[in-house]
C-alpha cells in the first residue's frame, strides 16, 4: 500500500513477486518454529524465526528508503546503516540456525544402537 505506489510502474510485478517470495519465507520459519518436532531443533527454530525477521525489516526499511522518500528522514540519513545493520544480523541468525552445537541434534539421534 506504500511501497507499490510509490515504485516505476515497471517495477509493480517485480516487487510483487520478491514481496511474495520474502512473504513466503517468513512464513516458513514461522511454521518451522510453530511445528518444531524435536526438542533439539527449538533453539535453532527461534534463531531461525529472529533472523527471518531482522531480514525482513531490512528489506523493508530497504524499500522504503528506496521507493518512498520521506521514510529515509525517519531514520535520519542512517538508513543505510539500518539495512546492513538488520540484514547482517538476520543473515547471522538464519545460518546459525543451521547448524548444532556439538553432541546435539538430529545426527546424535539418529545412530543404530548395537
């Protein structure tokens, strides 16, 4: 409702698609943590579902800063900072979300007993 408006007409399906795409995301680690099967997953489930959303913030202030001008005076010229600063974190928290801490998880799990 702000964005779309504001953006080249040309870009109208482009950002319709990447809204979609970021949407869908979003919705996947939300679901991951809401159904998280196993105990071991919970920690990564939660880091998984922050860094979805420091990612989207970072898209969105992405956007607005890009599409709708008056937004960049709401963070006073540190728009820039915010992207990175969201994106970086996000990005950090989704790949650490991958992966286990040492003797945890599904691979310790996993193993025939004899």
């Amino acid at each position: 409702y702000v964005i779309l408006p504001a953006a080249p007409e040309e870009l109208g399906l482009p950002i319709m698609i990447y809204g979609l795409a970021i949407s869908v995301m979003g919705y996947a680690a939300l679901n991951f943590w809401h159904n998280c099967v196993s105990p071991a997953w919970q920690k990564n489930a939660v880091l998984g579902l922050v860094g979805a959303l420091f990612f989207i913030i970072s898209d969105t202030i992405l956007a607005l800063a890009k599409f709708v001008p008056a937004y960049k005076a709401v963070f006073q010229g540190y728009h820039q900072e915010a992207v990175m600063g969201t994106y970086y974190i996000g990005q950090l928290l989704i790949a650490r979300s991958c992966m286990f801490d040492a003797g945890t998880g599904p691979a310790k799990n996993s193993k025939k007993k004899d």
